[in-house]
C-alpha cells in the first residue's frame, strides 16, 4: 500500500517537460516585467530629468509669470489721412493690436473648432488632443482634427520663436510650449489667451495678427467678418502659403469649407448655413498695404522722419515708431490723394509713349556718355562685380547677358529677359514726375505724388530740387510791381546785352524779339527779354528777398539770370510762393502732420496752426498779380486748361520749361486750393528735342488739367471750384487794361513795324552800343513812352 502511494506521485515525463516549460515561461515573464518597469523606471526618470532641466532652463530660461503678464507684442504704428482713412504703417512686423470685444465671432468660433476644440476645458496641455492627433491624424491620416498643440501651446510658440536643438529640438522646445502654456493659463483668461493668440499668430505675406490679415485680405476691420471669410483665415492657419486665398484659390476654397465644416460639428453654424457658405467664392478683396503701396507712400516717409525726430527731440528713447503701436493723423485728403494718383498715372504713360516714339531706338544721352557710365557705375550689380575684383571689361561681359527680371514699365511692372546693361537704359530714359496740392489759407498739404513708382523710384520729386524755368517769373512781377513798376508799362523785346552782368543776353525761345509787351503781356506769354529786363530795372537783390520771403529756401546765387528760372528749387517751395498770391499776400508754411497719440489715445504732438500768415506783399500787388495770372489760363501758355480741359473755375497759374526741355512745370491755382507738377527724367540730359514736345504745358499742365477736372466734377469740392478772386477796383483794373491796344493780339502792337531794329532782329552781341547811345537811354525810353502815348490815341480815335 506504501508503493501503491509512492507510485500514484511519480509524475509523468511529459508533465514534468510542461512544468519545467511553464516555470520558465512564469521566469522570461517577470524578467520581460522586471526589465520592463526597470526600463520605464530609467525612461520615466530621464523623462524627468529632461524635463527638470528644460523646466529649469538648461536649454533657455522659460518666462515667468510676472514676464508673461506683461507681454507687449510689436504693434505697428498706423497712419490715417483725413477722416481716419488708414494710409499705411511703420513696423518691424506687420501687426496690429484688437480687443477681444472687437473680434469677430466667427473668427473665435473658427478658431476653436478647428484647432482646439477642447480649449475651454483644458489648462494648457490637452492629453486628449495628443491622444487625438497620434491616432487620427497619424495613424488613419485624417487632417481634418488639427494639431496636438493647444492654442495656448501655439500662443507660446508664436511669442517665443523655436529653437535649433539639433536632433533634439522637437522635444525639447514643445516642452519648452507645455511649460510657457501652463503658465500663460495661470496669468490670462480664457478670452484673454485667444485675444493675444489673434493678435499675435502670422498670416504669411509678413502679415501678423487677424486685424491686419482682414484688412490686407478682405479689406475691412476684423470686427466685421463673416463666417465665411472668418473660415478663409482661420484656414490659412494650417499652411499661410499652401492656403493663401490669393496665391491658391482653389486649396484656399477647400480648406475655408473643412473650417465651415468643422463649425457645424461643434454647434456653431447650422448646417443649412454652412451649406449655404460653402457654395460662395472666397469674396477676396485684396489690399496691400506695405512701404511701397498705400495712399502717398512718398508723403508717408516724409511724415515717418518728421515723427521720429519729433519723437527723439521730446521724448528721447521712450517710444519707438515701429513698434509702439502709434496713432498718427495727416492732412491727406484721400479722395484728392486718388485723383492725384489717377492724374499721373493717366498722363505720365501717355508722355512715356511718346518720349519712347520721339527717340526710337537712339539713346538721349549719346553726346554725353558720362550719363550712362555714372549710372552704370553707381548700380549695385556694378558695384558688387568691382568689389569681387572683376576687371572693367569682365564687368561689362557679365553685365551684358541676358537674365530674367522685373522691370518697371508704365502702367505696372512686367517680367522681362533683359541684361542688367539694357535695364539702366531702360530706367534712365523713363520720366518721372512730382505732384503736389495744398490748401493756400491753412498750408495743409491734401495730396502729394512724389513719383511713378515707389519700389523703383523711391527719390521724391517734391522735394528734389530742378530748375523751375518760368514758374519763377511771378516772383519778378510782383517785385517790380512792390517797386513802383506799373502794370501798364511797356518793354521792348528788343535782345539786350547786360555788360554789368558777363555780357548776359537772354533771348526769347521763339526767335522772336519784335514789338512791345506790357507786363501783363510779357508775363501771360512768358517772353524772356521782357522779365530779364523788369528783373534787372528792379534789381536782383529785392527779388531775392521776396523769393525768400515767399518760401523760397533754397540757395539762389545773385545774378539775373534766375528770373528766368535758373535756380534750382523744389516743388514743394514753389508752391509756397504761389500760395501766397492766393492767400492775399500772406506767406502759409505747408504742413502734412497733425497729430501723433499713442496707443492709448495720449497726445504726444499737436499742430499749432497758423492763423493768417505772415504777410510778404500788399494787397493791391495780390489782386494784380492774381489777375495777370489769371490770363497766362485765360490766353496764355495755359490756355489749354480752357481749350482741352473745359476747366470753368477761376483759375490762375504758370507753365515753365528748362533749358533743352530738361523739366517741364505747370504751378495752377484757384483762390482755395493751389496744385504744382514737375516732369522730367532722372538726369537733366534726357529730355525731348523739341519745345512743343518738352514745354511745360504739354509735359506738366496735363496733370494738373486732368486733376483739375476730377475735382470741378466732384460735388463735394465745391469750396475749392466755386471760390472766386478779389475783383479789382475801378483804377486797378485801368492800370491793367491800359495794355489792350490791339484787338487781334491785346498785348502786342499793330504797330510792331514801327518799333523793330529791322525785318530781321540782328544778334545784339554784334552790335557794339557807343558810349552815347548808353547815355542816351533815358532820353530814348521818354521817346518811345510818348510815341506808344499816341499810338493809344490813334487807337482810340480808330
């Protein structure tokens, strides 16, 4: 019975294999275990570590709280022209600051619903968004569930830029996001966090914050989009370039319909509307808005020295034109701004057509080449080519093959394959132009256009000097008229020779130099012997000093010659000078800056207008100067105004040309709003070859006709069209109307005959006068006072 048992415990060899297999088994088991938590103990213990250290700031110190508070994003400050029109912007980045109450609803619910749904209920680190993104969108690829980084993650990552870790950086600056987003949570509200994310995320096209990318993409304020421009946004998100509305419609549509999608699941459109949305197009209304576009980009630079040197003479280094978020007020007007723009533009492509058709194939500057090798020389490719040790002929090489490139060409830009050689002939035989409007009785400037083109011709031409040709002879009338000259006083047009000046002798573009003309006559057709001669019985230095007085600040040297428009003088001077004829006398500094107030509303600069003026001539010498100018429009050199442009205001003003038709000037005026263009190239020696070509009235007065008419039809400018000018009194207008003595030519005698040196005027500098016929001057000048005397008579009786 014993062996009986002892038998029953023997196990069988297969069980005692299975048991063996089952220990060894129940033994890898606990070691795969043991090694396992080992492994996930080291693991989880580096994980620590490594995120103590990041925590820690190992890898760059994190912010704290007091640091995250107080969290100034780069705002960039906005110029607004009148009516708080938004003109343009200075900044680093093109961003600009909303409050939540502002902000589109739409563009939060958007937001939410496509990059974090979750949002309100977590505290920076959604696990289950993590979770989330590992399955569906790694695992089935899924695009549609957005991101694992939380909006406060991304808010962390667009206020702290990533890093370069090397192989490293992922983990360890999404960490770095986790800690700053936990911390942001601890510091701002819920409504606070997607304001500073709105304000804050980039749109591409250097576009930053939803304010800015609703202006630059749909051309209104955040605060009014709809869902489905909201969708479009909030779409580009995910991929600025990929979905830019602009640059790819059709991903744009598609991803716009994901976001109205998304909103439907989570409740915040209904489905019926999001149906609705989905069959519209994008309803992109494009603006761009950067240094080179905009309303007045040339005014706007002005404007951003002036601002800053405001800002530093009073303020030191307090505040920082880009990126303080300023507010700053103009005097544009932008409806006058447009037409101004529209002028040019209308003109400016007409002239460059036929400047191109007037010299072919022919280069302008062939009899001087140094105008071509300067501006070769001073080009950048030129200069880094010399820099890099080429020899002059191996630049030439190179700069003579074809590459492709951008060209300015009027009306816009065009892709062209040129070589850089080609390229500066083309720019140096573009025109450009300066355009310039002003109100005369506060010097508010209203509209200025300093060039065609801002990216390709950044030099302003309203403030550039050029010789102003005859736009300068009103300052020699109304000087000899302050002298005691009369407005019925008669000039031979007779060529003189000035002895006391180097033998100067001015003559008349024409060739003509017979007869006699009034002042008003020698003004309204310009003649250069009449103003050379009123310029020098008056005296150089009292034109000097009325010019000065006028505006005029630039250097003039003293020599007769600058009556005839020698001096170099800018556009924005010479408009001062013709705003004192239509401000009654006074001098009116201009200005284009009101105010400037930080982003709170604080005034940091106020313009102190100026009342009336400063006074620089008599009234009487106002209303005859303002009525000789009236007829250079009525029968003068701008005649055309009334002819080709149908203009009905009362209007006065001047045309001047330059030597060899280098610039062309029209300065036009009526009581309440003065307007000036110039024309020409970059260098004086391109120019036409003709006069009827390159005078002022065919190369500037267009520009200022066209605006002209744009104004007169507008109902709303009606103060500046209607105004009328002082009428003269009864002895004034006889003063002035004293010089109508022939009724097919007012200022020019039908007795010309009688009073020319012969059928043929001879070159004076021939003629050698004797002592005697110098002395005999007065006598002679009596002579033919008393013979016009008669003349007046016999016309009379006639």
């Amino acid at each position: 019975m014993t062996a009986k048992k002892r038998k029953s415990k023997l196990k069988p060899a297969s069980r005692r294999k299975s048991s063996t297999k089952t220990r060894t088994h129940n033994s890898w088991q606990k070691k795969v275990f043991i090694l396992s938590l080992k492994a996930g103990a080291v693991m989880g213990g580096a994980v620590f570590v490594f995120l103590l250290l990041v925590y820690l700031g190992f890898f760059g110190r994190l912010p704290n709280k007091t640091e995250l508070a107080q969290i100034d994003n780069d705002v960039a400050s906005e110029v607004y022209a009148e009516g708080s029109v938004l003109m343009g912007k200075y900044y680093y980045q093109n961003r600009m600051s909303i409050e939540n109450k502002r902000i589109s609803k739409h563009v939060k619910n958007a937001l939410v619903a496509t990059e974090d749904k979750r949002f309100f209920e977590h505290e920076g680190f959604d696990i289950f968004s993590l979770g989330r993104v590992l399955f569906k969108t790694i695992l089935l690829q899924n695009k549609s569930q957005g991101g694992g980084s939380t909006i406060s993650q991304q808010l962390a990552k667009n206020l702290y830029p990533r890093k370069n870790y090397g192989p490293f950086s992922m983990p360890i600056n999404k960490s770095k996001e986790i800690f700053i987003a936990s911390r942001l949570e601890d510091v701002y509200s819920k409504e606070d966090i997607l304001t500073l994310y709105l304000n804050t995320v980039p749109f591409g096209e250097d576009v930053y914050g939803i304010e800015a990318a609703s202006q630059r993409y749909f051309n209104k304020h955040s605060s009014h989009l709809q869902a489905k421009e909201a969708a479009v946004l909030v779409g580009m998100l995910a991929a600025n370039t990929a979905y830019n509305p602009r640059v790819n419609a059709q991903n744009s549509l598609k991803r716009r319909n994901l976001v109205l999608d998304r909103m439907t699941e989570f409740g915040f459109l209904a489905a019926d509307e999001a149906e609705e949305l989905k069959k519209a197009d994008l309803g992109l209304n494009y603006r761009r808005i950067d240094h080179n576009t905009g309303i007045a980009p040339y005014f706007r630079e002005l404007i951003r020295k002036k601002v800053e040197g405001i800002l530093s003479d009073t303020y030191g280094d307090e505040y920082n034109l880009y990126k303080d978020g300023l507010k700053i007020y103009t005097t544009i007007d932008p409806t006058l701004q447009q037409y101004a723009n529209e002028a040019v533009q209308q003109h400016m492509a007409v002239l460059q057509t036929q400047f191109k058709n007037h010299w072919k194939n022919r280069d302008p500057w062939k009899n001087q080449p140094a105008v071509f090798d300067n501006a070769l020389h001073a080009s950048a490719r030129y200069k880094k080519l010399k820099a890099s040790g080429k020899s002059e002929d191996e630049i030439r090489s190179e700069m003579e093959k074809l590459k492709e490139m951008i060209v300015f060409a009027y009306p816009n830009e065009k892709k062209v394959k040129l070589s850089p050689i080609d390229s500066i002939k083309h720019y140096l035989k573009i025109l450009n132009t300066g355009f310039m409007v002003m109100d005369p009785h506060n010097g508010q400037i209203l509209s200025w256009v300093g060039g065609v083109n801002h990216k390709y011709f950044q030099y302003d031409h309203v403030t550039s000097r050029r010789q102003v040709g005859s736009t300068f002879k009103p300052i020699v009338y109304a000087a000899a008229l302050m002298d005691g000259m009369s407005p019925c006083d008669y000039f031979s047009n007779e060529r003189r020779i000035y002895h006391q000046y180097d033998d100067w002798s001015p003559t008349n573009s024409n060739g003509d130099h017979l007869g006699y003309y009034s002042m008003k006559g020698g003004l309204a057709n310009s003649v250069n012997t009449i103003t050379a001669e009123i310029m020098i019985k008056t005296g150089v230095d009292k034109v000097l000093k009325l010019a000065k007085n006028m505006g005029i600040h630039s250097s003039l040297p003293p020599v007769p010659s600058i009556s005839l428009g020698t001096g170099e003088i800018s556009l924005q001077e010479m408009l001062s000078v013709y705003a004192c004829f239509a401000n009654n006398g006074s001098k009116i500094e201009p200005f284009g800056l009101l105010r400037i107030e930080d982003r709170t509303g604080k005034v940091l600069y106020q313009h102190e207008p100026q009342i009336k003026g400063f006074p620089v001539m008599d009234r009487q010498t106002t209303d005859l100067m303002n009525y000789m100018l009236q007829e250079v429009v009525n029968n003068g050199t701008a005649r055309s105004l009334r002819s080709t442009y149908r203009l009905r205001s009362q209007m006065a003003g001047k045309t001047g040309t330059t030597q060899n038709n280098a610039d062309g000037w029209f300065i036009g005026y009526t009581p309440s709003l003065v307007a000036g263009a110039w024309v020409g190239a970059q260098s004086p020696a391109v120019h036409f070859r003709s006069t009827a070509l390159g005078q002022g009235a065919h190369m500037a007065l267009p520009i200022y006709g066209i605006f002209m008419r744009k104004v007169e039809q507008d109902p709303n400018y009606r103060k500046y069209t209607n105004a009328r000018f002082s009428n003269l009194n009864e002895d004034l207008l006889a003063m002035v109307d004293c010089a109508n003595f022939s009724e097919d030519n007012p200022d020019r005698s039908f007795f010309d005959n009688i009073f020319r040196w012969g059928k043929k005027d001879p070159d004076p500098r021939k003629l050698k006068p004797t002592d005697e016929e110098d002395k005999d001057e007065e006598e002679r000048s009596k002579k033919r006072k008393g013979l016009l005397n008669r003349m007046k008579d016999l016309f009379k009786k006639k």
